[in-house]
C-alpha cells in the first residue's frame, strides 16, 4: 500500500511540473481553429487609447486584433520578479502550436530577479529560467515582457510572430 502511495505521488508531481514550465506547449488548447488568422493588414482594429495600461489590457489589445485566443492561464510571474503573468496556447497552422506567455512589470518596483531578467533580455533577448535560456522580448515601454513560442516553421508562422510581436512592442509605448 505504501508504494502504491509513493507511486501515486511521484506521478501527481511529475503531472504538476511539466504543467508549469515556460514555454510548455504541451497544456490544454483554447478551442481555437487553425484559421484563427489575422484581421486584415492595415493596422489595429482595436486602438491602444481604448484599453488600459495593464496586463488585462495588453491582452484586450492582442484578443481584440485577432492575434491571440483563447483565455489565459495564469502564470506564477512571482518567478521571474513579475508582478503579473499569463499564458495563451492556441493553433495556427497547426494544432496547439502557438504558445504566449505575457507578463507585466511594475516599474516602480523592480526586485533584483525583475532587474536581472529585464536586463539580460534587453542586452541579449534572453534570459536562463532553471537552467534553461528563454527567448524573450521586452515592449517599447518596458513594462511588458512576451515569450512567443511556435513549433510550426513555416513562412506564415514567422510572418504572424512577426505581425504579434510588433503589435505587442508598440502597446502602450509612450
């Protein structure tokens, strides 16, 4: 009996440590379709001026100019010095293979993991989590940092990483 016990807890620990690891790609889906493309080209259909300066509102922002879906699962930022975290997976030309993590600083309030994790990923776009580097990029105003992860390779996969990263960049930036 106490083996099966001590089984049962090593797999309910392995379960809760895959589940939480940066950039897992392997966690529940959205629901959305591969055909969640873009709205059209011409720039954002939801303005900046229309949401707040916050995580809720950078996700409204991105939500709201079709380039994410889905509802965020909420991250443990605490980790990295962030005061707020949360994380989308969805598919685009693939099946749940887009993961977004987004994560909100306060810039008034910077401990030494936040300064550590915002200063390497401005010098190298980088920063090491557990061992592991993370690609990372920082918004114009410095209060938001994305990890975007995609395991399609195509053109239109980077064309749309390109298209999320700039919208995400520009939020909120002056």
């Amino acid at each position: 009996m106490k083996k099966i016990w001590i089984l049962a807890a090593a797999a309910a620990f392995m379960m809760t440590a895959t589940a939480c690891g940066a950039g897992d790609v392997g966690g529940a889906s959205s629901g959305a379709s591969s055909s969640q493309a873009s709205s059209s080209s011409s720039g954002p259909t939801v303005a900046q001026s229309s949401v707040e300066d916050s995580l809720k509102g950078l996700e409204k922002y991105l939500t709201g100019n079709g380039v994410l879906s889905g509802d965020a699962a909420e991250m443990r930022s605490d980790v990295i010095g962030a005061k707020a975290g949360g994380r989308y997976q969805f598919s685009y030309n693939g099946k749940n293979n887009v993961t977004v993590e987004l994560y909100e600083f306060d810039p008034n309030s910077v401990n030494g993991t936040a300064k550590q994790v915002l200063d390497s990923v401005k010098s190298s776009g980088q920063f090491t989590l557990m061992g592991q580097k993370i690609t990372a990029v920082l918004s114009d105003s410095g209060k938001y940092l994305m990890i975007y992860q995609d395991t399609v390779t195509k053109d239109e996969n980077k064309a749309y990483a390109d298209k999320v990263t700039k919208l995400f960049k520009e939020f909120k930036n002056s």
